[in-house]
C-alpha cells in the first residue's frame, strides 16, 4: 500500500512539473506575432531594453546580484553572438553608484544615455517600503540626472542639471531630439531638449505624470502614459505623494501629441495601468503593456491598437508580466521583459523575437 501510495506520490508530483513546464514558456501558441523567441538574460530583473539605431545591440537595466549589484545598472550587449546563460557579464555603461534608469543609444551606436541617482550619493537611494494592502508606489529620486557614457562606461557629458527628477529619456529616430520627464515645475511632464542636451522646451502642462514617451518612427510624434483625474480627491492624492518622491502608477492611459506637444489626444479608455507604449514600424500602431483585463494588478501584457485608439488587440500571453516593448529601428524584431520561463521564481528577463505582421 505504501508503494502504491509513493508511486501515486510521484506520478502527481510528474504531472505537476509537466503542467508548470507547459504554463510556463518561452513562446505561448497564442502569440502569432513572434517566432524563434530567445531568451537573452537569466535571473534577477532584467528590463528597459532598447535597440541600437543598427538594430544590432540593446542597451538595459539589470540589477543582478550575480554581477555585484545591489540595485539597477546599466549595461549593454550584442544581441546576436552573446550569451549570459552561464553567468556571463555583459559590458555595464553606467558608474556602478547609485541606482540607474531608462537608457537609450544615440545615433551612430557609440554613446548610450541614461538617468542615474550617483551624483546624490555612491549608494542605492531607499526603496519604497511596501506596505501589505498598501497602494503600490514608484519612487521619483530629485538626484536623477541624465549622463551620456561611451561603450566602455566612460562618462562623456551631463545633460541635465536641474532640481528635481530629470529620466526617462529617448532619442528620436532622426537623431536630433531627446524626450524626457522632468519635475523641474513641481510636477511631472515631459520635456524636448536637442540631442546635445540645448533648447529645452515642456511640451505637456497638465496635472499628472506624463512618463514614459517615445517618438513616432518619423520623429514628428510622441507617444506616453499618463495619470490623469476625476475628482479633487484623487489631484490631492497625487500631489501628496509627488512632495514624498512617489507615485502611485495604477491608473494611467495613454496619449499621442506632436513632438511640439501640440494636437494632444488620449488614444485608451482601459482603466487600470496602461504602459510602456512603443509605436509599431508603420508609425500607425502602438504596442504596450497593459492589465486591464487581468483579474489581480500584476498581470499585465502587451496589446496594440490603432494610433486612433480603435482595434485593440492582444499580442502576448504570459501569465504574469510582460512589457518594455521595442521593435528594432529596422522592423524584423521585437524585444521585451517578461516573467516567462523563470521556474516560478520573480526574476525578470529579456527575451528578443522575429516580428511577424
């Protein structure tokens, strides 16, 4: 009976390692758009990665403890011939003090642009203390800088110098201006500055964080996420936790604007956190990350819809998250974040796809 029982044991253990296996992969049968899916980076989280303007390299944040770090570090890498899967180190661009954010290559794929709280202090800034049934908070560091390195971590220039948070920047595809969020108002809305950090203009003026914003492949369009409000309750609320470096990123939408800031419309009524917007190659869809059809908040995945806000639809299904996504400057691939594949665990990793249309 005894035997019996054990060799039950293990047929049910077997089929849960099947099922586990089965849930949880490199490439889901639904997710038409990718083929030969590959896995980039393996453990910790991994995220942000972006293309190079040859399409041949990205540049990311990692915070992988395996590589001496105790909070994000930028760094780059090959995308073809390079693999982290036996505890390789890729090159890291950034200082290794402070913490680092949103990096983006500038044109001619030698020079990399990134935020980093160093000039505040070698050390990692605090994290946000997570509170059980507490709201789920980012912090907004007022030491974040905007630097450019080269590719041997060589820092070449400050871009910005002002009081406040001053991240999240990307180049346009033209090559000649820089997006960015800035607190330098008191509030946080998005900036175009010329390549060589001159020429600062604010091109969004409404209450609420404007983040995370990309050019049209044109360069004549910007889109983002925003939060914005319904009752005087809600503006209060966020303006409580801006004057405490945080923001409560649980309901945004998103917005397209000429890169002037002109012709401002909000292109999803989703509800929850819509995010993390790229535009597709054509210039007249837009990829992101959303988890508005996700019954707890952490399931998010990325969906496109039409530049107009019509023809929603889903392009990937992992059970848990999905986002950052980027097609490369030349269309055939895509590359993303994802919790897929990690054996349960909550690391984060890279993965890159051939798109298909």
């Amino acid at each position: 009976m005894k035997k019996l029982f054990l060799s039950n044991f293990i047929l049910l253990v077997i089929s849960i390692q099947v099922l586990a296996q089965q849930n949880d992969s490199i490439h889901y049968a639904r997710e038409k758009h990718f083929k030969n899916v590959r896995q980039l980076t393996f453990g910790a989280d991994n995220a942000e990665a972006y293309w190079s303007f040859d399409s041949k390299s990205v540049t990311f944040q990692s915070n992988n403890k395996d590589w001496g770090l105790n909070c994000d570090q930028i760094f780059f890498m090959a995308v073809d011939g390079t693999d982290l899967s036996k505890g390789a180190k890729p090159q890291m661009i950034s200082t290794g003090m402070g913490r680092t954010t949103c990096s983006f290559f500038l044109p001619g794929n030698k020079q990399i642009l990134y935020a980093s709280t160093h000039l505040g202090g070698k050390d990692c800034p605090k994290d946000v203390e997570r509170k059980p049934g507490g709201k789920y908070l980012w912090p907004v560091y007022d030491t974040y800088d905007i630097f450019v390195a080269d590719l041997k971590g060589k820092t070449k220039k400050q871009l910005t110098n002002s009081n406040g948070y001053d991240a999240e920047a990307t180049v346009s595809p033209k090559g000649d201006k820089i997006v960015f969020t800035s607190t330098r108002n008191g509030d946080l809305d998005l900036y175009v500055m010329d390549i060589n950090g001159k020429n600062v203009k604010q091109i969004t003026h409404e209450l609420g964080y404007d983040g995370g914003a990309f050019f049209s492949p044109d360069g004549k369009k910007i889109v983002f996420r925003a939060s914005r409000f319904k009752t005087d309750e809600e503006k209060k609320e966020y303006q409580d936790y801006l004057k405490q470096g945080l923001v409560a990123p649980t309901a945004m939408e998103l917005f397209v604007c000429n890169v002037d800031g002109s012709d401002l419309k909000q292109i999803t009524h989703l509800g929850k956190a819509n995010w993390a917007p790229f535009y597709h190659p054509s210039g007249k869809k837009i990829i992101f990350s959303s988890n508005h059809k996700g019954k707890r908040g952490f399931e998010f995945n990325l969906f496109m819809i039409n530049e107009d806000g019509t023809g929603l639809k889903q392009i990937s299904y992992d059970k848990v998250f999905d986002s950052f996504p980027m097609f490369s400057p030349d269309g055939k691939r895509i590359i993303f974040s994802s919790n897929r594949n990690n054996g349960g665990t909550r690391n984060t990793n890279l993965f890159v796809a051939d798109w298909i249309d």
